[in-house]
C-alpha cells in the first residue's frame, strides 16, 4: 500500500552510503527506531540497460558466425545469460527474495550472517532492509587493527562459497569486496556480512553432482576420473579417448598442486583449459559463468588475505563432508522419506499393471491376429516396460516404507534395512527374470 515517506521513515539520509550503475543505497531511521538502509533504482535504468544488451547480442551474433569454431562456447548464449541475471538485478523484489533464502540457509552460523529484509516495505524498485556496521573486507588495514584472524577468515570465505554451491545450490554469485564485509566482535573467529544479493545462481540438477564429483577428483588428482566424468556428463564428445584426456588435464592441473595461492596464475589456468577445449571441443556451459566469477572472486580475496593459503588442503575436506551428507548414507534416506509419499501412491497400480504383463506374455499368438499383433508389437513392448519397472517400483518402495517406520537407531546402524533392501531387490530381479522366461 502507498503512502507517504515520513509516515514510515523517521529520517532518511539524502546523502546515498554507496552509489553503483543500476541503484543507490541510503541510510534511514523507520518509526520504531529501526536503523535500516533503502536500496532504491536509478530512473530509466531498464532502458539504458536494454540498449547495451542489444548491442552486447549484435557483437556477439558477429562472434559467434566469425569467431574461432574450435571454442566450444556460443556467445550468443552468454549475452541471454546475462541478459536474464541483470534484467533479475532490476527487481529490487527479487533481490529481497534472494537475500531472505539466503538468511534461511544460514540463520544461526557464526560464519555468515545475512541482514534482515522489511518486507512490508519493498517493492520492485525499493528494497528496506536491516543496517549493520563492520568492517569492509577490503580495508585490510582496518582488519589487521581489529585483530582479525586473516587465515580464517580466508579459509571461512572459500569454504563458505562451496557450502552454498554444493550444500544449498544457491549462492551469492556477486562476492566482490564491496559487498563482504566482516564483523569484529570475536577477532579470532570472524563472522561474514554478505550485502547486494541481485545476482544469485544455482545449478541445474544433474549438473550439481557432475561439478562436485570432478571438484573431489580434481582435489584427488585423480585426472581420469575427471576425463570419465567429463564424458559421462557429455560435456565433451562421447567418442573422446579417456587416455588422452587424463594426460591433457594432468599437464593443466598438476603444476598447481603443492603450491600456496599467491603463486597461482588464475588466468593461466583458464588460458590452459581455453586451449584443451579447442583440442577436445569441451562445451563450455553458460551456467558455470557465475560459478566461475564467484570462485575467482573468492580465491583471489583469499589470496590477499592470506597468500600462503593452501586452496586444495581447505577446500577438499569441506567439500568432501558435503558429498557426504548429500550422497552418502543419510542424503539416500532423506530422498527415500522426500518421495515416499508419491511412490506409495502409485503402487496401487501395480496389482492391475502385473495381471495385464502377465497376461500378455502368457497367452499364444493366434494366425488370426498375427497381422493386429504385429501392429501393435510397438504398445505392447511400451505395456511390458511398464509392468516390469512396476514392479521394481514395488519392491523398492515396500522397503522404503518399511525403512521410514524405523526408529533412528535402526535406520543410523542399517540393522534390518540392509536385509530387507537386498530382499526386495533380489526379488524383483526374480520377478524379471522369470518374465524373459515366459
């Protein structure tokens, strides 16, 4: 509902605290005595903005007809890329939207602290939310004179990163260091301050796992495992040699190992995987350009930070604990307790799907209705995969239902649910099996 400011500000400051291209932010007081900061956009913005991504499309149209054909990247598909991220940038509701899951994901961490969003006064071109005063993590020198903890906190900003990537699937995909900024109350464990939550990503499902599984090879140095999982993902031609892949990113990747990240060229590792894309036509997925920011943002802060920061030593064991909960034992019992419900649903089928599988592999073809059969070879074939998955279906979510009954203790030991999933599956094997028989 509109209405005027001074029945909701007690004050607002003409004078903006930070001034950027597409919006402004003042300091304001609400009625209660609230200390707040509105994020407000610039006037004829989304104009301004349209025209540059018209001209940012015709430039690329031209790159991608006349550019060079063994960078597989279509930079057609980048400007739509960051046409939808910066065109979500100009609703100031969506950024609200943003920065209120990623309080949730983090609401009671020492490591990151997300302020509070006003919803009863945001709107598409204005954004209320709660002010906080901290350090800039940019005034290094600020930082040294609070006493910070420079190692953590460097080490707390990379991990943090791979917790919203992987753990969340949502991260702040703008982590520049005008918009961290550290809270000194406990010098020897600093808590984060995330600000400018317009640019936030996530993954698409399959590629989530992909790009973790290659995260822990590559922390492994297990280079043909990256080249399998790179085929796997079809991220590069199924018929690719696994060999000679293994050896190409051993060559990019090895030399970085063992080494502290102040040492590290960040944009001859890109200039190295640039060129192995030529090589092995690697598809480079628009996606992974915000992921790809980020980690480069983070890890060249972390460097300033701390320059004897060892990236891989860090970052392995978070990651690694996050692939666990995950994929590991308990993310298998949250996914069969997610989708319990519908799978229960759809075994009342089964009884009916059996009957008519069974019915159909065991009645004789007759000569009379060879020529319909032979029609309706197709459906029948469609009806038999049915009955079959059916009843796999049957078994797994017998056990499953069995399996979240169980109390806690049962379910963290395995004491009966390992006999009970073996049982299902062996007897849906069974099933199958003799249905080829018939």
């Amino acid at each position: 509902m509109e209405c005027p400011l001074d029945e909701v500000f007690k004050y607002i400051d003409e004078t903006p605290l930070a001034s950027a291209s597409v919006a402004q932010v003042h300091a304001a007081e609400l009625k209660d005595g609230r200390e707040v900061v509105i994020k407000v956009l610039r006037p004829g913005i989304r104009k301004t903005v349209k025209r540059d991504l018209e001209l940012m499309l015709s430039v690329a149209k031209l790159a991608r007809t006349f550019g060079d054909p063994g960078v597989q990247v279509d930079p057609v598909e980048i400007v739509q890329e960051f046409e939808k991220t910066i065109y979500d940038e100009l609703d100031l509701q969506r950024e609200a939207a943003n920065a209120s899951v990623l309080r949730k994901n983090f609401i009671d961490s020492d490591d990151l602290y997300i302020p509070e969003i006003y919803w009863e006064y945001c709107k598409q071109r204005v954004m209320v939310m709660e002010r906080v005063y901290a350090i800039p993590i940019g005034k290094f020198d600020k930082l040294k004179s609070a006493g910070i903890n420079l190692q953590v906190l460097a080490e707390k900003g990379l991990n943090l990163f791979y917790t919203q990537v992987f753990r969340d699937n949502f991260f702040h995909a703008d982590m520049h260091p005008g918009n961290i900024f550290v809270n000194p109350a406990n010098p020897e464990n600093p808590q984060i301050i995330l600000l400018d939550f317009g640019i936030c990503g996530s993954l698409p499902k399959g590629h989530k796992r992909d790009l973790a599984n290659n995260f822990m090879a590559f922390f492994n140095q297990d280079y043909r495992r990256i080249a399998e999982l790179h085929i796997e993902a079809g991220w590069v031609p199924a018929d690719t040699r696994v060999d000679e892949l293994e050896a190409a990113t051993r060559t990019i990747c090895e030399p970085y190992f063992a080494r502290p990240i102040s040492e590290i060229s960040f944009g001859e590792v890109m200039l190295k995987t640039f060129e192995m894309a030529r090589k092995f036509q690697l598809v480079i997925q628009p996606e992974f350009i915000l992921l790809q920011k980020t980690l480069l943002n983070i890890e060249g802060l972390g460097r300033q930070l701390y320059p004897d920061l060892d990236i891989w030593q860090t970052s392995k064991p978070v990651l690694s604990s996050i692939m666990m909960k995950q994929y590991g034992v308990d993310g298998a019992f949250e996914t069969i307790k997610k989708n319990l419900p519908k799978w229960l649903e759809q075994t009342s089928e089964i009884p009916q799907l059996v009957h008519e599988l069974l019915s159909l592999r065991t009645k004789p073809p007759s000569k009379l209705n060879q020529i319909e059969q032979a029609k309706q070879a197709k459906t029948e074939q469609k009806r038999k995969n049915k009955g079959i998955y059916a009843v796999l279906a049957s078994g797994f979510a017998v056990t499953s239902a069995i399996i979240y009954v169980m109390d806690t203790t049962t379910i963290k030991y395995f004491g009966m649910s390992v006999p009970l999933y073996i049982s299902s599956v062996l007897t849906a094997i069974f099933i199958y099996k003799s249905l080829k028989k018939v």
